[in-house]
C-alpha cells in the first residue's frame, strides 16, 4: 500500500521554475541547466521503479517516497523509496545511469566507463549504508523496535550494464527488472514481526509526519538577482512568455492557447524562485499585468490570507499549491 506517493521534490519544481525564468543567455543558465537535468532524470528513474513495486511478496507493505527526516542528531536524510513490514524495512535507492558501470568495491564509488574514460557518480553504497544507520537510530529514538533494515541500490536505466558484478555486490545492487526477485528473496528470510498492528500503522504515520520537505533558494545559490528574471505569464502549452491578457482570459500569440488559469501555475513560478509573500505592486511586475484593478482581481480570486490593509496589503502563498 503506497503511505506517500512519489511527488517531486522542491528543489526539482524550483529548478523547472529557473528553467522557465532564468533567460537561455545567462551566465548561470548552464548550470542550472545540468543540474535540472540530473534531478529530473533522478525522479525518472525514481518512477521507473513503480511498476516493478506491484510485485510486491509481501502484502502487508507500506510503501514511502521521497521521504526525508531527521536523525537524533539534527542530519537531516532522504530516501528515495522505504517500504515497511512488520517484520523489516527496506531502502531502496534508484540510479538512473546508462552506459557501462562498475562499482569499486574498494573505493565504493560509482564509475562509469566510456572507452578509457571514466566518470565518476559518487558513493552509492555508503550513501545507502548511512541511511540506513540514520534510520535505525530514528526507530529508536521514536520508540520503535529495532526492525532489521534491509537496502538496495537499484539501477533504474534500461541501457545500464554492470563490469565487475562479484556476487558479494549483487547482493547490495540490482537492475529494476529484478527487484520483484530482490523483494521476494529478501522477503523469504523471515523475519519475525516486530511491530504489532498499532505500530506498524503508527510507524507510517509518524514517519510521514516527520516528513521535511527540502528547501532551496536558487537565486541565492546561483547568485541571480530578481531583475534579471523573465517576466511575465509563460504559456502552458508552448512555453512562449508573455501570454496576452483580454478580458479575463490570457492569450497566446506563438500557439493560439486560451487560459483562465495560466497566471496560477506562474506565479507558482514566483513562490518557488522568490519567497512567500506577494503585493499588488510586485504581481505586476511579476506577471507584467496591465493595471492595478486587473492585480487587485486576479489575488482577490485566488482567496490568499492577507496581512495589513489597503496599499500595504500583503498576499501569503504559503498554503498556495496548484
Ligand atoms: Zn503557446
């Protein structure tokens, strides 16, 4: 039973926004570029993981997506799927990497190989290793049994290919087409069940409670200012930026697209990038709105909490999702 599905995480969506914000001929565009990719080719092989998550041996599973919590010790740790039983938990770490791949065993790094160059994907198995430690001291910490917890790195790339699979690494990683056969040959160890029913639902529910989004503020990171933004509503069919505004509507010149709602997602654009809070002044610079009566109609339909009065009216987009 999926307890929290997969979402995308903040620092994905925020990078998407920048994707749509930042101009294509900015210094940092490059960057922010590469990293948009690395994160979404993550959540691509995070799903491709799903189908293979319906084979699951034991029924009485709960499933946890991209949760991040933390430990005793204020560190804070993400996992890309956790699944629990009553009787162990399992953490599964997806790596969406093609090509040749080898996992040195002695180093633990991730290696790619390209004729004699090789590329180097950081420390899965230790990544995974302390994950694992942070969760134990997490069950302990919150009361829990201390549940046996099982991981596996899983290479989530259909044209991924292991050099060097010893048998002592196969049993630490898999392709995606196995994990059915992964979950049941861990599932066939038996465990005796450790959380009662109370706990086991208890466990899910605690763990999703303490779920802490990541943060991410972009501009700082990269050190771009506010004004070197695009402004404006970019298209939601075409990403074509400025949409025209006639009369309630929002219009596209390049594709002919009419919306009521395009304004919505855009200014989800301005929370991720921005901050929080939003006036009359700034939505029109944000959104380049023609007038402060058309500002004025698009926040006052969108029943935002409000703080102070008249001129110094603030909008809050903290609840604001699309
Ligand atoms: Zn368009």
């Amino acid at each position: 039973m999926i307890k929290k599905p997969r979402e995308k995480s903040v620092r994905l969506l925020t990078l998407e926004a920048a994707m749509r914000r930042v101009p294509l001929e900015h210094p940092q565009y490059k960057q922010i570029e590469k990293e948009h990719a690395r994160l979404h080719y993550g959540f691509v092989g995070e799903k491709a993981l799903d189908y293979y998550l319906t084979f699951l041996p034991n029924k009485n599973s709960q499933l946890l997506h991209g949760l991040r919590i933390e430990d005793p010790l204020n560190r804070f740790f993400q996992m890309d799927t956790l699944l629990i039983t009553p009787a162990y938990c399992l953490i599964l770490d997806s790596k969406y990497i093609s090509g040749t791949l080898e996992f040195d065993e002695t180093t633990n790094q991730l290696i790619r190989h390209r004729g004699e160059e090789k590329e180097k994907f950081g420390d899965p198995l230790s990544q995974v290793e302390r994950q694992r430690y942070q969760l134990s001291l997490w069950l302990d910490k919150n009361n829990f049994p201390p549940l046996p917890i099982a991981s596996q790195i899983v290479l989530t790339h259909s044209n991924a290919t292991l050099t060097k699979a010893t048998p002592s690494l196969m049993k630490k990683v898999t392709f995606h087409t196995n994990l059915p056969n992964k979950l049941q040959t861990i599932d066939n160890f038996k465990y005796p069940p450790l959380l009662d029913k109370s706990n086991f639902r208890k466990i899910a529910k605690v763990l999703i409670k303490k779920h802490t989004p990541d943060e991410f503020s972009l501009l700082k990171y990269y050190g771009i200012p506010y004004h070197e933004l695009k402004k404006g509503v970019v298209c939601p069919g075409c990403a074509y930026l400025p949409m025209l505004q006639k009369q309630g509507n929002w219009i596209c010149r390049n594709c002919g697209l009419y919306s009521k709602t395009a304004h919505i997602e855009n200014l989800m654009d301005y929370k991720l990038l921005v901050g929080n809070m939003i006036t009359n002044r700034i939505i029109r610079d944000f959104l380049l709105l023609p007038s402060p009566s058309v500002a004025n109609y698009l926040l006052n339909s969108l029943e935002l909490p409000v703080q102070g009065t008249n001129k110094g009216r603030k909008y809050l987009l903290t609840q604001f999702k699309l």
